[in-house]
C-alpha cells in the first residue's frame, strides 16, 4: 500500500463527499506569511540560544529572537486578517 493511500482519503481531498476541485489546493503547501517566518526566525534564535553555555552569545541570540517576533507582531498587524474556512469544509 502506497503512503498516500496509507494515510486516507484526507489526503486526497475527500471530505465524506467530493470536493469540487478544492482538493488540489489542499494538496499544494501553504505558503506562510511574512510574519510566520519571522517567528520561525525567532524560534531559531530561541533554541540555539539554550544551547549554548556562552552568557554573552546567548544573550545576542535572545535579543534577536525578541527583535524577530516585534517585527513578526508589526506585520501581523500591517497585514488584515483573512477569514479561515470552516473546519470540515471542503
């Protein structure tokens, strides 16, 4: 059995009836916004900041993961918010 027959009808759009062509958007990545990859920055500098014994270092990498979730926050709130689809929907 393939992976993606593994993992169920989900995987290839079904949603207890046939979605109407939907599912392909569902199959491709979501490309995340500026923001989310700015926190993912931020995380970055986070982890490797418990990582390291140095106090100076890590101190750095703190301050550039504070600097990365402020500016993620600044453009979360430049950006306006788009609505989600309801969970089951297609």
């Amino acid at each position: 059995m393939s992976r993606t027959a593994a993992l169920g009808y989900e995987v290839l759009g079904y949603c207890g009836e046939v979605c109407s062509g939907l599912h392909d958007a569902k199959m491709s990545r979501a490309v995340p916004t500026l923001a989310q990859v700015y926190e993912d920055h931020a995380a970055d500098f986070t982890r490797a900041a418990e990582q390291t014994d140095d106090p100076v270092f890590r101190n750095m990498l703190l301050t550039l993961a504070l600097q990365w979730r402020l500016a993620a926050r600044e453009e979360a709130a430049m950006r306006p918010i788009q609505p989600k689809m309801a969970d089951g929907a297609c």
